[in-house]
C-alpha cells in the first residue's frame, strides 16, 4: 500500500513540477532569456517567497521528518502536487502571452528536467526514509527552487545558444552578401516603429519588391530570422524594424544588415528600468544614424527633445515634425478627422501634399510622414502615395478603430503604451462625438523612477478627457487614481478592477450605443 501511495504521490509531483517549470519559462522568455531582467522580474513580483512557494518548502521539510509516516509524507506531497497541477492548468487559460515552445525554450526545459532529476534522484538515494517519497520531496524541493534551476539552465546552455546563434548570424550575413542592389532601410523609435514599417511597407509596395520584419521581430536573431525564411532573392527593399534593451543592440543589427536609410520615429522615456536614463535611449536609437553610410539618408522626428538636440554630420539628414517650424523639411499643414478617418496635408519642399487614411490620431499622421518622406526619396510618385496611404489598413492593438454591431465605438491601443501615444490616444477619445467616452487601462511600465509620475500625469489626462475610467490591476493603480483625483474635476466615474476580464463585466454592464471606448495598453503575465 506504501509503495502505490508513494508511485502516485511521486507521479503527481513530477506532473506539478513540469506545470511550474512551464510557467517559470514563460516569464523567463518574457524577460527574453535575459538572466538580469529574470531577476528583477522576481524581485518585483516576489514570487520566490509566495504562499505555494513556501508551503512547497515546507512539505518537502516535513515529508523528510522521522516522526511523520511514509504513508502520511506521501499524501500529503500527492495532494498538494495535485492541486498546483490543476491551479497552474486553469491559470493558463488567463495567460496574455503562454510560453512559446522555440527550440531553445526546449533545450532549456530539458536542462532543467535533468537537474531536478539529479537533485530528486540524490535526495533518493540518500537514504531518507523511503526512496519513494525521497524523490518525490526532492521534486518538491525543485518545485519551490524552479526560478532557480531555469537560471542555472540559461546560464549552463549560453556557450551553446552562442555557437547556434552565431551559425545563424553567419548565414543571414551570407544571404544579404549575395544581394548587393538591395535597399535597406532600418527603423528604430522607443515607438512607432512598428507602425511606420507596415505603412512603409504599404506604401513602397506600390514600387518595389519589399519585405519587412514580420511582427515583431526586432531583436538581433528576429531579424536573422526575416532574413534567412522571409527575404526572397528578387526583393529590392528590406525594411527592418530595431528594437533594443540595452546600448550596443542597434549597433549588433546594424552591423549585419548595414542600412543605407534610417528612421528614428521617436527618442522617449521607454524601457527606463535597463536604460536608466533618457541619454542612454538616445545614445541607442541614434546608433542606426551613426552607422549610415556617408551617401545614405536619416529620417528624424524633431518633435521629440531628445532628437531634436542631437546633432547628425555624418549622413544627410532630413526633420520632420507635425506643427510647421523653420527648422523642418516636413511637417504637416492641416488635420481634420471624420467617420472615415483622417485628411491631412503634408508640408513638402515641392509643396503641398494632400492625403487622407482610414487611421486616426496625430501618432499615425506622424509615421506616415516618415514612411512618404522615405517613399519620396526611392522615387514612388504622389499619385502611388496617395493611394497607398488611403488603403493603409488600421495596424491590429495600435490605435485602430472600429464600431461594434452594438453601436459602441471601440479605439484599440492595447499594444506597448507610452506617455507620447497614450497622450494622442486620450485626444482621439476626446474628440469623439456622442455618448460617454471609457477609458479601460493598466497604465504605462518600464518607465523605471518616472514610473508613478509618468503614470500620475496619464491620470490627470484621464481626468480631462474621459468620462468613465477603468483602472486594471495593482501595479499603477495608486499612480493613476492621484493622477485622477488630483485634476480636481468631478469627473470621471472611477471604478478600479483587477482583471481585464472584470473590466470586460463591468464594461458590458454600463456601455451603451455611442459610447466610445479606448483600451490603452494590456499588460504582459510578467506585470499584475
């Protein structure tokens, strides 16, 4: 009876310990295999000293003690196993972003098996007690440690990851080599580089063969990865979206894919908690324009302080901006949106451009300059461009707009906030007519020490533009409630939830036709 207890308390150890090590991967791909962001994650979240954590501690002390039964010890392990298997199996249905199995989350997932079943296996073999339920401790034991044991894994297995990488890196390079007339054209912003890529994309279409980063692919190995599965031999035009961390992660891509074009859509208070400061995001996002070539041509957004005082002599180099300055070659004459979208004038050195696009908000007016600015320069004619631009379709969780069966007017900006573009996003709101205007929101991260301040003035904002606030989650609830509150307004009706799926309820139960509602942003499983 002691044995098949103990086999089946050691079988539903093993099931809850691959459920944890599944979910410890995903935070661990989420903070992109980056042993230093892992960590902070765990030191903000305190998940290593959680409740389940440390009774899984405890259960492994306490099946190990003398007094305690084999029989009892084994129970007691099989009944906790299990209901961590089942919590961890509801959990991932809630899940934003569950854990992608890439080759490389595989290799990690087996290194991290293989140590547990060392450490489990030694345990057992020590001699405690029973073997049985000695293993079955020790997968406990691992289950509590798992954070611990994926970082042994990641660690363990860079010289490997290096060598695989670099193979990949090696053929990317080989592939661009073999296509000497190809344009590439880099775009990099603390944001709207995605955006200005797709309308890119669009727009020199009407010319070119083009292939662009899918996604968001903007790491080093995405863009290994556009190269090597996505560009085809007979493509003229590589648009390649940079995203970076750290300083030096712009520079890695430019020295693979060497741009004759840059675009810098925006220098702002993004990912502050790895770059610390404003300077360090500028010095990164300006390594695009310092590698151009001396015959190339930088495209940059004078509207933001941080380009507008950096100064460019080695490459040609053209500003833009929305509100007309001497300084600009590009800046936009006229805005006037409608049910339909956009009109909007372009302010060129040859004169006036008049364009119109299904998008909304001065965000998308501004990457669309830079895309026409670009376009104009590889030779697309205006004819080409305006009809580009007024096909360009809305780009999914970026300020696209949309009106439900319902009546309801649904503005998604769900994808990675900022203080910029949630700014623009709250006057889109504000301008809609008719009925009452809700804000869902978790607020803006990674802003490091201006996290609560940045959040605080999003609220204020909130305050003066939206009727109905939904505040998600804890993580800049406190924020965004001063923010609200200190705008001395009667207004809005706050209401604070800790799920989107309890804001998706409270929603249902007070939207009606022609109110507008504007999700902006949607937080990753790595924040609460």
């Amino acid at each position: 009876m002691t044995t098949v207890i103990g086999a089946v308390a050691l079988a539903l150890c093993v099931m809850a310990l691959i459920a944890e090590f599944s979910r410890t991967l995903m935070m661990v791909q989420q903070n992109s295999y980056r042993i230093d962001r892992y960590n902070r994650y765990l030191a903000e979240s305190g998940e290593t000293t959680s409740v389940s954590k440390l009774l899984a501690a405890a259960l492994f002390l306490a099946a190990l003690i003398p007094a305690v039964p084999a029989t009892v010890g084994a129970a007691m392990l099989g009944a906790y196993a299990g209901w961590l298997t089942v919590r961890e199996l509801r959990a991932r249905k809630t899940y934003k972003h569950p854990v992608v199995w890439t080759p490389r989350v595989r290799r990690i997932f087996g290194v991290m098996l293989a140590l547990a079943a060392a450490v489990s296996i030694g345990i057992g073999f020590a001699g405690l007690k029973n073997p049985l339920l000695a293993v079955s401790a020790g997968a406990m034991l691992c289950l509590f440690g798992s954070a611990a044991i994926a970082i042994m894994a990641v660690w363990l297995l860079q010289p490997v990851e290096k060598r695989i990488n670099q193979r990949f890196i090696d053929d990317a390079a080989r592939i661009l080599r073999s296509m000497p007339d190809l344009k590439v054209i880099g775009i990099t912003g603390s944001y709207g580089k995605t955006s200005t890529k797709h309308y890119l994309n669009r727009i020199l279409s009407e010319k070119y063969a083009v292939c662009m980063t899918p996604g968001s692919f903007n790491t080093t190995l995405g863009v290994v990865r556009t190269i090597r599965e996505y560009l085809k031999p007979y493509d003229r035009v590589f648009i390649c979206e940079m995203g970076a961390k750290q300083t030096g992660d712009i520079k890695e891509i430019c020295d693979l894919v060497h741009p004759g074009i840059g675009i810098v859509t925006a220098v702002g208070p993004q990912h502050l908690e790895s770059f610390k400061t404003i300077e360090n995001v500028q010095h990164t996002k300006f390594e695009l324009i310092d590698s151009l070539p001396a015959d190339g041509l930088a495209v940059i957004n004078d509207d933001f302080e941080y380009i507008a005082n950096r100064p460019v002599e080695n490459v040609a180099t053209v500003r833009y901006g929305i509100e007309p300055r001497p300084e600009l070659s590009y800046s936009v004459g006229r805005i006037a949106y409608s049910a339909s979208g956009t009109e909007f004038t372009i302010n060129t050195p040859d004169g006036e451009l008049e364009l119109h696009t299904r998008l909304v908000g001065e965000c998308n007016v501004s990457n669309l300059v830079a895309a026409v600015i670009v376009a104009l320069h590889l030779g697309v004619d205006h004819k080409q461009i305006a009809y580009a631009v007024s096909q360009i379709e809305q780009v999914e969780h970026r300020l696209s707009i949309k009106r439900t069966p319902g009546g309801i007017t649904i503005l998604d900006d769900a994808f990675n906030s900022n203080p910029t573009g949630s700014s623009m996003a709250l006057d889109v709101l504000k301008s809609l007519d008719g009925g009452r205007r809700i804000v869902i929101t978790p607020g803006m991260i990674e802003l490091g020490s201006k996290q609560f301040m940045l959040n605080a003035e999003f609220g204020r904002k909130i305050a003066e533009c939206a009727d109905v606030a939904i505040v998600v989650g804890q993580y800049n609830r406190d924020a965004i409630v001063d923010g609200i509150k200190s705008a001395g307004t009667d207004r809005p009706e706050l209401h604070t939830v800790d799920t989107f799926a309890q804001a998706q309820a409270l929603l249902a139960g007070i939207a009606r036709a022609g109110d507008s509602v504007l999700y902006e942003n949607d937080l990753p499983d790595t924040f609460r």
